[in-house]
C-alpha cells in the first residue's frame, strides 16, 4: 500500500498521464484479486467504502430501482433477524418508500429455516439478504440452498459476506449469487475500504446510492482509494492460499480455548451452532456473570460483548436475543476471537484468565449464590426485532 500513499499518488480516474496509469493499474489488479476468490469477473467488483456501504447500495440500490418500476413494481424484502445492523437499518429506512421487510427468525442454533424462507417469498419480493457468516457467533448459513431458492422464485440474492469472504469458499455461481458484500478489515486488509460484488448475467439492476463523478462505472461515485484498493486486493488473495491454514489454526485455538473453560468453569453455555460455523470465535454465556463484569475485570485480553458496532450501546445483542436463549443469560454474552496471529499460548492464557475470572465474580455474586438453592424464575426473551 505504501508506494500509493507517496510516489503514485495519481488519482486512478486520471487517464491523462503515467501517475494515473499506474494508479489504475494497482486498482484494476486488486479488482482481479478479489473477483478471482470469488469466481467472478472483475467487471463485477465495484470497491466502496466498506461492506456497510455495500449492504446499503445492495438493498437501498434494487429497491429504489424496482419500487417504481413502470411494468413489474415490487415493494418486498426478505431477510434475518441477526443480519448486522447495516442490512437491519438499511431495510427499515425503506419502510417510509412503501418497501416491507420479513425479519425471518432462527432456530436456536442461529440457523434460518429454508421452508420458512421459501414460504415468505411472495411475488412482491424482489430480494432475499442473508448473511454468509454471524459476526457475533460465527454461523454459517445454507448459501446453497439460499441461492437456489432465489433463483427459482426470480428473487434477487444479495449475502453480506463481510464475516465469510476468504474464510470459507464461496463461489457466486455455484450458490446463485446476485450481490456480495466484502469488508476489508475483516480479513486483514486496511480500513475505510470494501467491495460489492453485482452480477452481470442475468444482470442485477440497481440504482447508486453515491452519485457524482460517476466512477467505478456509474455504480459508486467518488475517487477509488488506490492504496486502499491494493490492501484489499493482496488481502484477499492471502485469505485465498492461507484459508486452509487460518481455519485449522483457529480450530485448534478454540478447541483448546474451550477445554480449559469447560475444564475450570461450570454452567457455560455456547451460542450459535458448533458444526456450521467458523472456528474463529465463540460465543459464551457464563451464567450469572455479566459481559460487562467479564471484560472490565479479565483486563489482560481483548475480547466483547456482541459486536464492536452496538457494544456502545450497552444493550443486550439483538443476535444472541433472536437465539431465544433464557433472559437471565443474555447480557452474559461474551464473544471470544482467535486470529491468524493468535498464538496457542495467548488462546491458553485466554481460557485460564477469562474462568479464573469468571470463578471470582461468581463468588462475589448473590446471584450465584442464590441461584444454587432456588431455581430462577425463566422469562421469555423480548427480542427488539421479532
Ligand atoms: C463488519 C461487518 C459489516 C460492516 O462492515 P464495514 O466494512 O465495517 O462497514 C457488515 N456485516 C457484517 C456481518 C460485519 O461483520
């Protein structure tokens, strides 16, 4: 990246002279990086700004595009309960252009229900938006089936692949793929820059959401960041060979993680599916411990509530919420993350830190001590989005 930020630092728009040349060059290399992951074409990677941007071109962009259509108008959406917020608010800022939004639920796993999704699909819908892979508790959903579904009901299919783009294959022909949204900090790559990928046969019409100078093809005004661009790009093609490496790496982080937890810690409960996930986190519940408690308290790791978009707002994960699981256990949701350079004896160190602390707050909390003599009382989880 560095040579784009000093000694081609042409604008990539620029077709005049050398400085832009090779700026557009590095830019086009990186579109072929990320659409070679993906088995797409170049020409169907349009870079953004990240993939909450992607997300809102995706959904606002069809929408705007197919709401006032003069011949087939359509005005519906379909989509998950533990979307991130981007696809969620995106959806809902339609609601005052006449567009309805299913929110589909998940079983308690975090898994949709394909016959669910297939029943909701009405001859109003005009997109189904699911996401790759949770950001709070690393499930994967059916693309697949997802994918086959849309294409037999004419539906558009957009996946918010910012959690699975290059941790687990996803090829946008083979699962029927419209749109994909792509994240570059969420692979290692720099922040501040994204990619959508929109496809060209059957081509997906869409309207901008940026308008101006009229780059990447009319679809994303605004000067493309080449450095940037070239983060993204080499990103991506590392998540690409290392992906094999990275999951086995972070499997073993995590099984190792849990033993010590299970081992040292009783009453932990674990969110979200264990066999269709990614192995790079795991979501517990330490009962009667408090996220907050946890993290202000196991000082010596970096770990969260939730995800780091709605962790400033101190309320329960709408995510874990949709998992149904009991209320007394939802603000006890801590996400634990293992990267590609998360040492086996940081993932180690983690464990014994994170139960020696829940072992003391729990001999500290009332809660805990009642809660062994009187069963608690189990209310229904009141989830914002059901
Ligand atoms: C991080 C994330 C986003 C937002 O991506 P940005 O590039 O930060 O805008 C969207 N969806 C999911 C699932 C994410 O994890």
């Amino acid at each position: 990246m560095i040579p784009f930020f000093s000694d081609i630092f042409g604008n990539p728009s620029s077709d005049t002279h050398t400085y832009g040349w090779e700026a557009s060059q590095a830019v086009e290399s990186a579109r072929q990086q990320i659409a070679s992951v993906v088995g797409a074409k170049p020409e169907e990677i349009f870079f953004t700004s990240g993939a909450s941007e992607s997300n809102n071109l995706a959904i606002k962009g069809t929408a705007q595009f197919l709401i006032n259509h003069p011949i087939r108008p359509k005005n519906h959406i379909l989509t998950c309960a533990t979307e991130h917020k981007s696809v969620l608010e995106s959806c809902r800022s339609l609601e005052k252009n006449g567009v309805h939004t299913t929110y589909l639920p998940v079983n308690g796993l975090g898994i949709i229900d394909l016959d669910q999704l297939s029943e909701n699909i009405t001859d109003q819908t005009f997109l189904v938006s699911i996401m790759a892979v949770n950001n709070e508790i690393g499930v994967i959903q059916n693309l697949k089936e997802i994918g086959k579904i849309c294409r037999s009901k004419n539906v558009y299919f957009h996946v918010d692949a910012a959690q699975g783009f290059g941790k687990i294959k996803i090829n946008v022909d083979e699962n029927n793929i419209d749109m994909m949204s792509i994240s570059s900090h969420k692979i290692y790559g720099p922040k501040g820059v994204g990619a959508i990928y929109i496809r060209k046969r059957p081509k997906v019409k869409l309207f901008p959401i940026l308008h101006g100078g009229g780059q990447e093809r009319g679809i994303r005004s605004g000067t493309v960041p080449s450095a940037l661009c070239v983060g993204l790009g080499e990103a991506a093609e590392i998540m690409d060979k290392e992906r094999e490496k990275d999951w086995q790496h972070a499997l073993i982080l995590r099984n190792k993680f849990l033993d010590i937890i299970m081992r040292e810690c009783s009453e932990v409960h674990i969110n979200g599916c264990m066999e269709k996930r990614v192995p790079i986190n795991v979501n517990l519940c330490f009962s009667c411990v408090e996220s907050e408690g946890l993290m202000t308290c196991a000082k010596d790791v970096a770990i969260s509530a939730g995800s780091a978009c709605s962790s400033a707002f101190l309320e329960p994960s709408y995510v874990i919420c949709a998992l149904g699981i009991t209320e007394d256990l939802i603000n006890t949701a801590t996400r634990i993350s293992f990267g590609r350079n998360t040492t086996e004896e940081e993932a180690e160190f983690a464990a014994h830190h994170i139960a020696e602390t829940v072992n003391r707050l729990r001999r500290m909390s009332p809660l805990w001590d009642s809660k062994n003599n009187r069963s608690l009382t189990r209310f229904p989880c009141h989830c914002p989005m059901k």
